[in-house]
C-alpha cells in the first residue's frame, strides 16, 4: 500500500512537471548564485512554471548574434539601458507597462517615450576613499556635499604624502561622460537625436582633464585592472569607479568608504554615470508576469541587491537598504542626481570611439583642443 501510495505520488509529480509552463531567462553580470536562489524559491512556489536561468558571459554578444542569425531568443533578458536601441531597432522586444520604480531607472529604459524594460538593480558611479591613507595624511573624510576645489586640494594633499591623488581612466568615456554633462547643464548634448562633442562646455570638461593629468598631475590613468589594484594596494588615496566594487572591496578586508562624486565649486552637480539593467521581454504570456512581479518585488530585491551590493529600483527596498547601510544611503544619493545614458544606436556606435580617440589626441599633444573635438564631431556625424 505505502509503495503504491510512493508510485502514485511520483506520477502525480511527473504529470505536473510536465504540463508547467518552462520560462527561459538569461542572465550576466554580477550576482548569479544569488539570482538562482530567487529562481529556485520561485520555483518551489510555482510548481506549475519551471524558470531555466542559462548565463551569458556576453550578453550583448550573444543578443547581437542571434540577432543576426534569426536564432532562438529566451522568454526574457537581463540587459543594460544602453542595449536597448539594438532590441528595439531590431525589433525583437515588447513595450512595457505599468512600471514604477526610481526616476532615474524608469528613465533608463525609455525610446520615443515609450518604457522597453523591466528595472532590475544598478550601479553608479562614486569617489572610493582609502580611509587608512586618509588617516596616515591626516585628512578628514570629506562630507558628502563637497566641491571639486576639495576633490583637487585633497588629491594634492596625497600627492605630498607620497601617494595619487585619484585614479581613473583618462580616454575612457565611461569617466568622461560625467565631467562632459556637469559642463553642459547636466546632459551629454545631442541635436536631432545626434550628440554634439564640440560644443564650450565639452571643451571645459577636457580642459579639466589636462589640468588634473597633466598640469597638476594629481590624476593617473591606467586600464581598468591596474586602476583597482592601484587603489587597492594603498598607491592611490582616491579612485573613481563604479559601485559594483563594493563587494569585492569588503571581502577583501579593505578599509575604504565611498562618496558621492562633488559638485562643481559653482553648485553644479558632476552627475555620475548610472549603470542599470533591467529584463526585456521577447514573448509575452502570464506566467512571465507571475516571474518579474516576483523577482521585482521589495522583498526579493532587497534580497538580491542587499546581498550583492546593487541599487534595487524598487523604491521600498532602497528606502530599507539605505536605513541599514551607509554604502546604499551614498548610492542612493549619487543616484538621485545620476546621469542617465543615452540609447540611440549611433550614441552606442559613433560617440564613446569618438571621445575616447579626442581626449587621446588632446592629451598627448597630437592635437590642440579644438582640432580635436572637431574631428570627433565630423567622426560622429559620418554615423548620421
């Protein structure tokens, strides 16, 4: 009897399995042990829908090729703002509604006015401070309304102690995005969907530049590895990257704080680059709406980003997040005043070369300023 009660019980399972409703979800980045464990309780709760979470090393490679191909796409993707206007030329994504989160996230994700995602988490753009080297100088923590004339004057200071004053990239747009709309009234300057790189507040910003690597030489760039062992080994006091370092820096015992980035000494913000991923949609049907209100809810947000360190668009767990941790109340205020990229696809294609080349020319003397930039404007303008 208990033997025929065990067989019954494991048919009865099997017929359920297979008449539940399999969603396919691909996911990148940080966080995939953590995200699984939210896919797994979801499964134990939905016996009737079986998520199968496959991870790309490359998500926009991978979106890109089947793209090209006309091959298989999942139910759903984890993909940056910034890939949006390939899924939406392309043609392959659903517009989204009823989406409430931060503005700064709902914003990420808009074409012509229209939300194509659905807000996961972020990161954003902030100042790390070694606080050992900060201590060793005798130089206070800066409060977090503080100006580039303190940014400079602390970054000197360590110069003297025998440190960098900051690291960061110096041909990287990703760094130069910000200082570019800090110049020009808090955006990156475009005319009829085209950005425009030569514009007075353009050339203030790599004037900046010059003074802060070359001039006063408080700043050094190198790649992107070598950055976060510079900071990390104690050669710089100061370094500007994203918030997805936090926690690699507290696993490895790393005395350190962040700030967000200082406004300029007239009051302007330097707005930090926001950084979010959200899913899009390649087929529509009710058990994925079961899955993302799920995953995008406060609870499993705060669950997700609390244990990976990422600003979650849901408001009730940002609120929760930051009442319990300094490092998210930061965040969340560097993302109240974050700069939010554009999606268009010769943003995506022409701009960050065209930047990067400028600043490259500009900085190692093989162009004047203007000459420069005005090749960087002719560059993007052959992308019309």
């Amino acid at each position: 009897m208990k033997r025929a009660l065990v067989l019954a019980l494991v048919i009865l399972t099997i017929a359920i399995s297979s008449f539940a409703t399999t969603i396919t979800v691909w996911f990148s980045w940080e966080g995939q042990k953590e995200f699984q464990s939210i896919v797994n309780k979801f499964n134990r709760i939905h016996p009737n829908i079986h998520v199968n979470l496959v991870y790309i090393p490359n998500m926009i490679q991978k979106l890109k090729i089947t793209i090209s191909s006309k091959g298989y796409f999942p139910d759903l993707a984890l993909v940056r703002n910034d890939d949006i206007g390939l899924l939406f030329n392309s043609k392959v994504i659903y517009p989204i509604k009823n989406v409430k989160a931060m503005p700064a996230f709902y914003k990420s994700f808009l074409v012509n006015g229209i939300e194509y995602a659905y807000p996961y988490y972020a990161d954003v753009q902030v100042v790390y401070v070694n606080k050992a080297i900060f201590k060793k100088a005798s130089i206070a923590i800066p409060p977090n309304n503080w100006t580039l004339s303190l940014f400079e004057n602390i970054a000197e200071k360590l110069k003297k102690h025998g440190k960098i004053g900051v690291v960061f990239q110096d041909v990287s747009p990703y760094f130069f995005h910000s200082f570019n709309a800090a110049f020009n009234n808090g955006k990156l300057p475009e005319k009829n969907g085209i950005p425009i790189v030569d514009t007075a507040g353009t050339l203030k910003a790599a004037r900046l530049y010059y003074y802060l690597f070359n001039t006063k030489k408080i700043a050094v760039s190198y790649q992107k590895m070598a950055l976060i062992d510079a900071f990390k080994t104690g050669k710089s006091g100061m370094m500007l990257m994203g918030s997805f370092l936090i926690p690699d820096f507290l696993k490895s015992g790393l005395n350190f704080t962040i700030l967000p980035y200082p406004s300029l000494d007239n009051g302007t913000p330097i707005p930090p680059v926001f950084d979010s991923k959200g899913f899009v949609l390649f087929k529509k049907s009710s058990a994925i709406e079961k899955f993302i209100d799920y995953v995008t809810s406060a609870k499993m947000e705060e669950k997700f980003c609390g244990q990976t360190y990422k600003i979650p668009a849901n408001e009730k767990a940002m609120s929760t997040l930051e009442k319990e941790n300094n490092l998210f109340k930061i965040m969340s205020l560097s993302a109240k005043k974050a700069l939010i990229l554009p999606t268009s696809k010769i943003f995506k294609e022409a701009y960050g070369r065209a930047i990067s080349t400028a600043l490259n020319l500009y900085l190692n003397g093989q162009l004047s300023l203007k000459e420069a930039f005005s090749k960087a404007q002719e560059y993007i303008n052959s992308h019309k």
